[in-house]
C-alpha cells in the first residue's frame, strides 16, 4: 500500500491510522476492507458515527434517489423540502411517541459546533456564564465547548488561552461506590462562598464514550434533573455519542425517565456517516434572534434526506431498540466473561457500558493497546477509550449481523488471550 | 408551500428562509427551483459554497461512482484511498504549480473548526495567547474563532462570557484613503506600552466576504506579510470565502504574491456544497501532537472524493481561472454603472471586490434590503453583507453560463431602479 | 451623633456601619469608644488587623519617634534605613528561629495585592495558569485574586467577566467526616480526562476567617504539602487573616510543621493597623524581573517602623505565643460550653478554631445576627463569618486583657441567652 | 551604607534602588538625605504621591496629634469621626466650589484597588464587559486593572493568563498631529462588526504619568465626554497620578471643563504620603450592594485626617494652585530651553506636560537614562517615564520652594550636558 505521501502531507495531529496503518477502500455494514484486500470486522463504526453499518444500502439508496433528482444539496438555512421532511419524520417518529417537544437547531454539521450552540444558548436564557460539566466528560475541542471537556491532551494545546465558562464535578462513581457525587455538587450549589458561579446549565453524557464508557446511574440522573429543576438550572444531554439508539433507546436518556431541557446530536444521526448535527430545546427556551449563532453547512440537505430515511427505516417500530437491546446483553455477557479471565491472569478487569456501548476496563492504557494492537493483527478495528485508554471499547454498528457480531467478539477474546498470556 | 412545520419547528435563529420564505426542492448550476416551480437565479451560492454551482454533473458523477462502489464514507483519520487521492490532486494540481509547500490538516468539516485549528496552532508555535485580526473580519462563530470575529451579533450572543484571544486592528481603508492602516499596527508593535500583547498570528481575509466585500490592496497585503516576518507573527490567511477560485485565482492571495504561513479552507472546497475544511501549514510549523486537535467528521470521504474530482475538472490548467475573472469583469462593469446610477439618484454608491466576489456598496442596509428584496420577487436570490448590511454582494457560481449572469444583472438592475425610483 | 453627611457621601457598599451605626472616636487595646462616649469591647479587631490592639503604646511610641525624626515614610521600593531594620528583624526574630529561608517581596499594602503578586508568581515560575484554592477560602476581591475566593457576593458583582484561572477544591471536612477531601484532589491530578488543568499552586488558608472559622486539620495540611511536593506544585499558605499569631504561632502553619513555598503576610503585619503586606518565597522562587510587579505604596517606611517595633516587642521569646494560646483555651472552653448551652435550645450549635482565632457555628445567619446585634447593644463589637454568616466569630486583640476577655465573653453569653431565649 | 541584608533579602523585582543604590533615612519637603547624610533634591516625589513634600510639618502635626488621641486608626469601614471630617472636608473645600456631586467610596488604599472599583461598577452599571481604555495607559496591575494598562513589562507577567475585559483605543496625538484619534472610536462605537464590544466605560487619565507625561488636548478630552455621553458610556478618568494639584488644579480634568461620572484619586490624596484611595462617582451611579467590593485597610483613619488637613490647609482657596501653575511654567520653560539645546545636539527632544506634571522627550530610554544617571551623581532624584523610558520626568513636590526648585533645575541642566556633551 502506497501511504508515503499520506505520511508526508497530512499533519501529524492524525491518530487512527497510526493504530491502523493500513489505507482502506470500500465498507459495507460492519466490514471495512484495506487496500491489500483484507477485510476487518469494524468494533469502531466511526466513533459511533456508523450506528447504522457503513454504505447502509436502504439509506445509500435515498441519497443517490435525491442527488438524481438535483435535490437541493447545500442550503445554508434555507427552508427545502428535505429538511421539512426531516423535520415532520422527526416529530412523527422520535419526539412524538416519546411525549417530548422541541424546536430543532441545525448549528453547523459537527458536534461541537452543536455543544457551542446549546451551551451558549443556556447562558443567554440564564444569563449566567457557567456550566457545569463532569469529569472524563468529552464535549468537543472548539473552545466554547472546550471548557466543558476534561481532556488534557485538548485543554493543554490551546497556546496559552485558558478555557473560560465551565467548571467540573465528579461524575457518577467517580467518588467511589459508597458516595453519591451530586451531595457535592448539590452542596457548592447552597454554598454562598463555595466558590461554584451559579451554572446557566449541566452538559452531561448519560454515558461517557471518550471518557471510559461509563454510564452513570439511572437513579443518579433522575436526581440530576431534580437538582436542575430545584436550582433553575438547565440540563442538557450531549447525545452525540450515546444517542442515535447506540444505548438501545433512540435517546440515551429515555432509560432515566428523564426530559433534558436541551439535547444535543450529530455522529449517527445522519445514518450514513455524513456530517450532521442538530440541538433540540424546549420551545420556551428558543430565545435565539435570527442569525445569532450561524454556520455554513447547517442545511446540509443530504444529511436530511439520509437522517429521515433512517428514521423511517428503523425507528418506525421498537423492533430495532429491542434488537440493540438483544446485541447489547450479548456483548455485555461476552465481555463480563472476558473481564473475569482476565481478572484471573492478575489484571483486574471489569465490564461496562450500556446498550451497545460496551467496554471492558482493563485497568491501563498499556494493556488495553496490547489487546487492540493484537485484535487488528487478526483483523478486528476496536478502540480503546478513558483517561488512560485503558477501556477497551465497544461501538460495532448497530446494524452488525449476529455473525459478525460474535466473530468479532471470537477475535476480540482470542487477541486477549494471546496478548495476556 | 407547506412551510407550518418549518415555522413551528425550526429555531427562531433561521435567518435565510425569512429573506426568501420559500421551501426550495432543485437546483442546477446557477438556478433554483421552489416548490412552485418558480426558478430562481442564483447569485448567493451558498454563501460562496457552491462556486461550481448547483449538482454540477461532473462532479457529481464521481460522487455517485463513488457511493456505487462501497467506497467508505466517514473514515475519522483513517488512510483512505480517497483521501490519498485527493491529497496527491491537491499537491499536484494546486501547490506545486503555485510553489507552495504546505502540510494540511482536516479538522471537523466546517469553516470555524479550521479556524480554531489555525489559530491554535499559531499561539502554540509562537507560545503567545495573542491574535491581531481586522476590523469587520469574520472567521466563524465557536468562542475561539469568534475572538477574531467582528461582528456584534454573534459577540454579544455568548451569554456573558467575552472571548479571550484576539486584537483587532483596522483593515485596509479603514481610517480613510489617506491612511495606511499598517502604520498603527506596527507603531503598536514596537510600543511596549501600546497595550498590544505581540500576536502569534494574524488572521486576515484578503477580500472581505460577510463583512462588505472589502478588498484589500495588494501593497497592503504585501506589507503585512513583511510586518509578520519581520516580528516573528505567523500570517494566517482565511481563505474560507475567497479561496476555491471566487477571487479568480486558487488562492485569493495569489494576486498579492505573499505565502502565508497559515491558510484556511473550507465553503467550496468539496466542489459540490459538502462539508469539508482544511488547515495549510507550512511543514516546520506542524508542530502537533497526535490527537490534539479532533472533531468526528474529520475524514468525510465523499468530501475527499468531489474535492478531488472538482481540482482534476477545473484546476489543470489555466482555463477556468482565466474565466472566472473574465466574468468578475464583466460583474465589475455591470456593477460600476449600476452604482453610477444609484449616485444619481442621490445615494452615494460604489462598486468593490476582486473577481466574482463584488459588490455595490449602497451605504445602508434599508436600501440594500429594499433592492435584494425586490430582486427575490423578480426571481433573483442575491444577499447583502456589510456591518450594516449595506452591500449588495454578487457571490454568483463561478461555473455560471454568461446568459445566466446576464439575465441575473439585469434582474439586479431592473430591480434597483424599481426600488429606488 | 452627626450621620447624616455619612449617609449621604459614603457609598453604598459600606457594611460595617450598617451592623454597628455610631461614630467611633478613640480607642485602645480592647476597647473602642463612640462620639457619645459609651465603650465597646472590641472581638473584632480589625477583622484580624489589630492583633496587638488599637493604639499600642509601644509600637505607637516607635512611629511617633519615627516620625518625629522626619523619617522617610513614603518610600517607593527605595532603599531605606526602616526598610533594612524590618528585614533584619524578621530574619533574626521570625525566619531565623523557625529555620525558614524566604524572599520578601513587598506588593502594594493590602492582602489583595500580595496574593496577586504570589499567584503570579507561581504561574510564571512553573508556566501553569491555574491555581488550587478551596471551598469557602477568601483571598481577596481584586480579579486576580477573585478567581481563588469562593464568595458569591464578590464573584456575581463582576459585571459580567468571569475570573480566570482558579479552580477549587473541597476544603478539609467538606465532604463529610469521613472523607478525606483530599483524595479527590489527588485522583484529579492523576486523571488525565478529569477537567482538572494541572495548578501552578495551591493556595490555602489553614485556618479560613471569612470562609467560617474552619480549622484545616494538621494531618490533612501534612498532606495537602506532600501532594504538592509529589506533583510539581507550589504551596502558598495565605496566611494574611490567620498568620501573625493568631492562631497561637506566628506563621499559622507552624502548628502543622510544613514549610510553604510562598506565604502572603498583612492585616496585623505592621503591628499598629497601618496598610502593609508581605510576600514570602523560597529563594530559588524569585524569578521576578525588576518591576514585574509594581504598586505605589510598596514602601510604606511607616509601616516598616511599627512592624519592626512589634517584632522586638512581642516576638523576641515565645512569652506572648504561649499567652495567645492559654487565651485561645479560655475562649474555646467558653465557647464550648456556650455551643453546647445553645444545642440545649434546639439550635444545633459547635465551637471551632484554633489559637484566638474562634468561632461558634450557630447554624443560621439568622441566628449569629440576633446573637450579635444583641451583644453590640450591651456593648460587644463581635461579627459573624461563614457562607451565611452562620459562625459568631471572636478575633480579639491578642493583646486583651485577661478581665476584658472575660468580659467579652459575659456579654457575648449574656447576649446569645437574650437573643435564643 | 549597609546593604547586604536588602540585596539579599529583598525580592528581585525591586527597581528604585538599583537606579539610586543608596539607603535612606530622612526627607523633609524636596529634600531626601542619605544615611552617609548626603542631600538629595527630589524630583520624583513618590512618582506623585508627595505633592505637599516629605514631612509637611502642617500634615504631620494633624497625624500627630490624631495619634496623641487615641484616634481610631484602622476602622474597616466603620464611620468614624475622623472619616466624616475628611468627608465634610471633601465636599466643602474641593466639590461644592466646583459644582460637583460625587459619592465616595474608599476602596483598598492603592491605585490599582481604587480603578478595580472603578471599572467594575462602571460595568455592573451597564451590563457590559468592555472598557476602552488608550495606549500608553497605566492603571495598575492587578489582574482587573491590568486589562486596561498598556505596558507589556507587566502584562507578560502574568504567568500565562490574558487579561480580560479592557480594549486599547490610540490616545491623542498617537497617530500622529493631523488625527483625531476619537475618529476611529468613533468610527468602532458605530460599526456593528468592528469588533470593539460596546464598553461600559472610558478611563483615561488627562495627561498619562507613566506613559511619557503625554497631556491630552482640551478639546480631545471634551470629545470623548461628549462621544461617552452620546453612546451611554460612563466617563472614568484615573486622576491617581494627575490629581491632587498635580496639573495645576485640584482634578486634572478641570482644565478641560468636564465632569467625569467616575473619578479615582490615590498617590497624594492623603497628603503626607500615606497610602489611601477614593472612588468618586455620580450619585446615581452607586448601584452597589453593602459589602460588594471591599477589602481590609479601606478605613485607615490616619490617611483620613492627613487627607482633611491637607484640603484645609492647601485648598481652602486658589492660592495654592495658582502657585503650582506658576511653578509649572518655570519648569516648562526651562524644560522646553532644555529640550532645544538637546536638540542643537543632534537628539530631538521636546518638553511636554501640563502644570508640574512635566517631561522631556529625548526619544530613547538610553539616553533618558544617562541624563537621569548623571543627576543622581550630581544630586538630584529624577525618572524617567514612557514607553521606552524616553521621557525625563519631573514630579517635584507641588510644594517645592522656589530655591530647590531652581537648584534641581540647573543639576538637571548641567547633568544633561555632561551626559550628551
């Protein structure tokens, strides 16, 4: 494979293709193919970006229906038929059955962007500056939303600009089993000199996907929201990575029972892998005046026509929830069974996650690459995830078939086994 | 139309849709079409993201070979053949010819995640917080980028928190004909009580887009880059509106012979209205770290594969910039007599820009309104820039056919002389 | 007593003649007096500035010879004869018997400034903008020093800019008994996504006066000075409220046997009430350029003067140490016994502190309110601190006598048993 | 002399005594004596915090006799007899006769507290976060006032955090003679993408100290009151060093006929050299909540009565200031002799300043410098301002007899010659 000039040009911020150093061709649902013609089974499906496998041919099938007709394709915020018929399957199909009511922004087409338009817009409703974040949260690196991501290898390359506007709180378990980290939290909040600036909003994952795949309680959200509403604060859910159905709900959050004042979403949401985002907020909180927080692909009208065939290819019914679901506690079991293995070898190691966002803490960085690295040798894209990479993490299309699924699963143990013995 | 859902549903910050409240569905080349049927020409383009117009058959044909053949689509870093392609596209098309020794980034896909790039890497090179940008400047609306963002819409929109980073100095004209505005920035340089922190980096658009399609001089330009070298400042050129040809050169800066140190791209990069953005650094400055700058859709292959298509179809040769600024002429002429005429009638007028990037200047934006609105009834779609809105700006495609852009000035004309009279 | 033209001209920010509306005159040691002659014994001093008493004789005679001699008192930072006797004396008396080696840097005159100055200090010497500070810490409203002071009071009345680059942590005994706060400072420096910029220094108050009279533990500032030492990080105890022997020692962190990289000196520092202030740092800390660091009144040689007096006078032997200690006995005991008579009334009640420096948390503002308005009507000056003023404060003189102490705290018992009866 | 202990003990950030490396002990008006009893005449005069002299006996017998009393000397802001005479004072002898209206608000004793004070009302009053301020200016260095004071020597200081919330607009005269330099204010206040943020003030001090004794025009000063009225900006001049007679009148801006609506006054407001600060501000204007800003040493009630007998004894009628002007064209017309024979020397150099607030520009801090040095030698106690330290200063004791005033006006002469000759 000829990568000399991908060395040589592209800048060295690049990553994955210094753990995967092959250049790939063609991808079909859960399998990506390099350029020698090997095939991977994909654990990775673009951060979560290809919930729905890649060249999804149900979706690919809308795009190419819509770019013959000369549908419209980049409309700055222009009101086209693609979007009103995003909009419509949108209300139709998610918000509707799930008794939710928002009014949609389309920031421009990448999470971040979407995390700067939600955080800014508590702020403005507030009119308060903070924002309450958690540790190991990811929320994008633009710097805005920087300061609600607790990323060093982020918040230390901004040359010398601190990051202003957000400020930490343990997230759930992060004090330990015994202590519920929002007795602090609510504590700075009655306390006139704690120090804590009363925060506009709380940025939240449900569970976090940068951060460790750790899903945080559903009884510790519940209390989370409550807190919110006693304090008059707004809640947001960044849904980027968990939402999309990757939990095995469409809305990550819908497993607490709880209704976000703001969400955000963008990675799976097109469905097909195309840049996409949108912030949805309760109707009373759009104080928005035109043209206050804009973007020049935020009516990227593929991403639309992809985004409403997905929907109603699979979020018509619950067959496709309970099938994550099924995934999920197949996966899950594989994992707790290779967690207790690898536990037995002296290397505590635990299961995680929820839905189909699964990972196993092997405890170190050092570990977790060894058992990715030795996975790839044997065809499998998985990833690791967490403040040292010491998650080895989970995210297969939720489209994967079973067989796939448990090939992958096969590899994964099998790399374990050979890299730990 | 059906537009309830549009209105009901969407954020309050639509913009767009309220100047041209219409639901569009086609669109080809220079021209629109609404749901009615009704054809629009279209003088707009995307905000400068469509310089190939609409569905342009070329390029979309590599688009749809492309999806046809399960090439990946969002490939996060990975290597890609597509990427390798257009890499090798752009080296060989665009900066050898030219001279040019870049490295290139691909941040998130979106003008201001370059942007954010940019900058950030200049204060890390440099180990400075500081980034002097110019009066009326726009380089996007994510908090660090924002910093170098003029206009008060957006600056005051932050919900109290100011933006840290960015000095502004005046353009080019700014301070009246008879001042070089570059007097005071390197009086305030060498003053070490001035207040300016010594800038990492300068951020500058050789040809203002939203801010009023002020063009600087080429001596300025000239001198700017030699202000830079001569103090150790990195020169970023933000080439987001007036790179990509609109300018009648690859490159706007082309036409002043500098080499900036820093160049940013986006809007028509892809060729076909995609999101995509990239970073030029020159190579000794590509000074980060794996992983320190990311965004999820920073590898958007169908972007990677229009793009390529697009410098293969346009950029081989000398053909279509010889074009575009033959065109930019012939909007020149148009535009000098339409404001000739508009001072005639006792509104001081005058005509601005550099190739198909122009404008005229009407002075406010009550009359530039009242001349874009009348031309959207005449079937026109043309926007206005400006701090006030008060310039007429032509960002037509530049593949448009001579009857289109004819028929489109005309319709400009007629519907100047209809507000006006 | 003539208030009207102090209603009047005084702005509205005065707070203390709100609690206590006369006009004072005289006074001496312990004892205040009023316009219409009625005495007040004096548990405030200063909040803490006048540890040796209002008017001390003998510190009052060295200022008098001073300047009686036509001494230079205002001095710049110039060389001067009182400079150099103040700099003698603090080593021979203070540094030398303590086995400290420290700089003296002299800021402007009050605390503010000196913390400004040590915090910057730290940040340039180890290239870290962040700071650690604590929970209900006070270390100063300018906006240097507000990012590291907890009260909301100060940190909402900005107008808007939110302070920049501290960061707190729960003070000891925040989180409860039997949490040991410091492990979670630990976990977050160790925590590579945890949010936690990693601090130039932690600055710490190891008694907090405004925060409510918390003692930190000794074990627990142990620790806090290992953590530092174990990660690269300055400790700076702010030792302007509990320092100059408040606490029983001179420094307040003797007690707990650590030495800290920077300490911050001024309240009771000059001895006699004048505006002065210090800050202390290792030698190899003193990175400062000349004239980093400025402030007009950085030579006040009046203050030099009385502080050196009241070095001779009362820290030449360990006499008046040990008698600040057998009172800080006294009032704790009686404070004690007052709490525990108050927890009898169904109000939840404690004493805390350590040395002169003593409290009673009463539970409620509310509550220390009525305490202490009443004790001012029969002739107490006593005030109350804490996020909610809940803790009734004694900082006397160290100074008092042993019959005005025990007066004081007559009336304080007498005042509290009215007020809860 | 000894000096070991100060070079060894003292801080690095000293200045004073490494351009004048003696110790001294005595001074008495303009005369400053060395502990080897050599005489100085003194044309500093505590950079202007010594107007009435070293040890004004008149002064000094109030302090003393206040002091004899058993006067309260610190009294947090308690009212007390001696703030209310100070206030009574204030009012009678200094705002009455000029027909101004202020309250008083007494912040930390230091410039920089008192301009802290001073933005951050202004900016609660607004409810905005900008403040322009000019180059060149210099209104202290804490981290709140620093956003608006021009010297990089300080503002790099910072260990790493910018300075947020203060914008640099060109002073008068710093583009040159034929601009105003309130157009391109102007120009900023009216241009919606500019990129000034709407400030809630102006500060600006009539002639800048530490910038190069730079005296705005009377007319200039007059525009900018009259834009900040216009654009609902509050009008903050910093008459720290410039006040107190310093020009002539009791407020520098008298000269002009303005009326700021926040004043801060420091340096010489007490009279005898002791640290003290005010804020003035229009009534209306005192939106302060108690206890929203405050800090320890803001009722120092020595500085209270020095400040009263001061007024008394210099400002009961215009005797006092018709003698500093006279004074002030003494020095200026010697200043401009000065400067032309400088000039004959082949260095341009030109006198500047109004009433005794006066400078010589000999266009480089070297041989600013050299002259300065060579003063020192010959007796006399000068310095040098500006932005490259190009600007020899004179800021003798507004109380300067005639005979020292000449005497130090022919060492600075001679000095001068020997230095350039």
């Amino acid at each position: 494979m000829q990568t000399q000039i991908l060395e040589r040009m592209e800048s060295d911020v690049r990553t994955y293709s210094r753990s995967f150093p092959v250049v790939f061709t063609t991808a079909r649902n859960a399998r990506l193919t390099d350029e020698d013609g090997r095939e991977y089974i994909d654990f990775l499906a673009g951060a979560g970006s290809l919930n729905y496998g890649h060249n999804n041919p149900k979706i690919k099938q809308a795009l190419v229906d819509y770019l013959a007709s000369d549908g419209i394709v980049h409309g700055l915020d222009f009101w086209t038929a693609a979007k009103r018929d995003y909009l419509e399957t949108l209300e139709e199909l998610i918000l509707k059955p799930r008794g939710l009511d928002y009014k949609v922004q389309f920031p421009g087409p990448t999470g971040t962007n979407a995390v700067e338009a939600a955080i800014r817009l508590a702020r403005n409703v507030k009119g308060r500056h903070n924002i309450v974040t958690f540790t190991n949260g990811f929320h994008g690196v633009t710097m805005g939303a920087l300061a609600t991501t607790g990323n060093r290898k982020f918040r230390e390359a901004t040359g010398g600009v601190p990051t202003v506007g957000g400020t930490f709180m343990p997230y759930d378990g992060y004090l330990g089993d015994g202590t519920d980290t929002l007795d602090y939290f609510e504590k700075l909040l009655t306390d006139k000199s704690g120090g804590l600036d009363v925060p506009a909003g709380v940025i939240v994952e449900t569970v976090q996907g940068e951060g460790g795949i750790n899903a945080a309680g559903l009884d510790w959200l519940k209390r989370l929201e409550q807190i919110c509403q006693d304090n008059d604060i707004l809640l947001i859910v960044d849904d980027i990575q968990a939402g999309c159905g990757r939990t095995g709900k469409f809305f990550s959050f819908e497993h607490a029972g709880i209704t976000p004042d703001i969400v955000t979403n963008s990675k799976s949401l097109s469905g097909f892998g195309l840049p996409f985002a949108q912030v949805l907020m309760r109707p009373e909180l759009d104080t928005w005046k035109p043209g206050q927080y804009n973007g020049t692909f935020r009516g990227f009208n593929l991403a639309f026509t992809t985004a409403a065939a997905t929907l109603r290819e699979y979020w018509s019914d619950d067959t496709f929830e309970r099938d994550v679901q099924r995934k999920g506690r197949v996966v899950a079991d594989r994992f707790a069974k290779l967690a207790a293995w690898i536990t037995e070898q002296g290397i505590e190691a635990s299961e995680r996650g929820r839905g189909l966002m699964r990972g196993i803490d092997v405890g170190t960085g050092d570990i977790a690459d060894k058992i990715t690295a030795k996975a790839f040798e044997n065809g499998l894209i998985i990833e690791t995830s967490g403040q040292d990479g010491e998650v080895v993490k989970c995210l297969c299309p939720l489209t994967i078939t079973d067989e796939d699924l448990l090939e992958g699963l096969d590899i994964l143990e099998k790399s374990a086994k050979q890299a730990l013995s």
